[in-house]
C-alpha cells in the first residue's frame, strides 16, 4: 500500500522486498475478496512496468473469479480489464477480445458507468487492431473517445483514446492524424502531470519520426522520451526508446554510438518475451557489424 499504485518512485523498495511480497499473494487470495481486490489495484502498475506479467496475469484471473464469487461485479470487470490488458501486450488478440467481452458483461451486471463501458470498448478495439480489422479498432476507439469526452473534454482517458488512434492511423499509414492525436494526447497529459503518458506519447512522435525517415528529430524525441521512461522504472518503454534511439542513430552512421542502446533493447525485450525482440536484433547487427 505504501509503495504501489502510481507511487513510481517507490517501486524499486517493492521490487528489493518482490522475494518477500510474492509469497505472500496465495494468502491474499484465500483472504477477503475486498482486501483482494485492493492489493490488485495497489500492484496493477508496478507488476505493468516491470515485466511481472505471469504473476499479474495470474493474479486477475484469480481476483475475477473471487470478485464473481462475492458477487462483487464492478472489480470483476477490472480484474478481467487487466488480464486483457496482458493479452494485448503479448500480441493475442482473442484473449484480448474474449476478456473484453467478460469486462462488458462484468459492467453491465453492476450498472458501471460511461467511463468503465469505454473501458471494455476500448479493449476490443486492441484486439481488432492485433488483427489488423483497423476500420473495428478505429470505431471502438472513436466510442471510447465519445463516452470519456461526455464525462470531461480533457483527461488522461481521452488522452490514451487519443493515443490508441493515432496507432491505429500510423498502422494504415496516415502519418499526418496519427502525429496530430499524438501531439493532442501529449498536450492532454502535460496539462494533466500524467508523467506516464507523457513518456508514452513523446516516444510515439519518436517512432513517427522513424516512419518518415527523419533520424534527427527521431533521435531528439527517443532522447527526451527515454529518460522519462527510466523514471517510471517502465520496462517495456525503456527497451522501446532504447530501439528506437538506437536505430536512429544507425540511420546517421553512428553505429558505436548507438550500440550500448541496442543491446539494452534486446536485453528487455529477451526477458519479457516481446514480439519485438528481432526488430531489436537487427538493429543490434546493423551497430555490430
């Protein structure tokens, strides 16, 4: 409770004690399902950022059954969020698709609100965009948009709607919306002192930078993005901006320089088991060789 939720310069404490801590979930598991469904929503984001995504998995399966148990639906469709959420960060799209369904049916049986159904509209535009039915994703994504706009015009859930459609316009190869929601999303989060979504939409104009072919300005954005990366202690990112500093900087011939970036991409990406690790390989050859 202490060291959790979005507390992220007291995650290293959680992550020295993990050892410790980690014992002790099967107990709170058996235990009551409230103190249960708090000690998830305590670790949700610290289990996020450093790769624990087993244990986290496991965890919200395990809570979303105790929450239908207790009849608590409300955190059952959280819990059921989040395994999704697991889904979507290792690329399987069904999984992402079928915990979306179970989000819904968990939020509408609590009579949740507009912001927990965006949510699961949300999710399932994951799924649709791992399999690439983008004309799906965009159209769940414009509803989640809608539905948070309708409860505040400007808030970190309509930055991240924001920012899920301009990865889904940058995937059909219209840079222009993609950089014009991206920039929208990063003014959202600043106004916001949403740390988090600043380092996540600033490394995204990195990686739109990468897709013109503008090494410079790739090189400045992936600079600026990976310290605030570093700072949250999230893996996933920090191998990302380490990627795309790396290959920017290929791009310019300076290959010595980029090298130290690229091996801590593949680094990460080997231990979180990421679909992204070859792209990180290449360039890890491109340096060596």
């Amino acid at each position: 409770m202490e060291n959790g939720y979005k507390k992220h310069d007291r995650f290293p404490l959680l992550d020295a004690n993990w050892p410790t801590v980690a014992p002790a979930l099967p107990l709170f598991i058996a235990g009551p399902n409230p103190r249960l469904q708090t000690v998830c929503a305590a670790l949700q984001t610290f289990l996020n950022f450093t790769g624990r995504w087993d244990e986290w998995l496991s965890l919200n399966q395990q809570a979303e059954a105790r929450a239908v148990a207790a009849a608590d639906h409300d955190k059952a469709g959280w819990r059921a969020f989040q395994a999704g959420y697991v889904h979507h960060l290792r690329e399987q799209a069904d999984a992402v698709l079928n915990c979306a369904d179970r989000a819904e049916a968990h939020w509408q049986a609590a009579k949740a609100g507009d912001r927990e159904r965006a949510f699961a509209i949300r999710l399932r535009g994951l799924g649709h965009q791992l399999k690439k039915d983008y004309l799906a994703a965009i159209a769940a994504y414009r509803e989640a948009l809608d539905l948070w706009r309708g409860l505040s015009a400007e808030s970190v859930d309509v930055a991240i709607a924001l920012s899920d459609l301009a990865n889904v316009e940058k995937a059909t190869g219209d840079l222009a919306a993609a950089e014009r929601d991206s920039r929208e999303a990063l003014r959202i989060a600043r106004a916001a002192a949403d740390a988090e979504g600043v380092a996540i939409y600033t490394g995204n104009l990195a990686e739109l930078a990468l897709d013109r072919e503008d090494w410079p300005v790739a090189e400045t954005l992936a600079r600026e993005a990976l310290p605030s990366s570093e700072n949250l202690g999230r893996q996933e990112f920090i191998a990302l901006d380490c990627h795309r500093l790396a290959k920017a900087l290929v791009r310019q011939e300076k290959p010595a320089e980029a090298l130290s970036y690229a091996r801590r991409a593949v680094e990460i990406y080997t231990r979180l088991g990421l679909p992204q690790l070859e792209a990180a390989r290449a360039i890890l050859a491109e340096c060596e060789g």
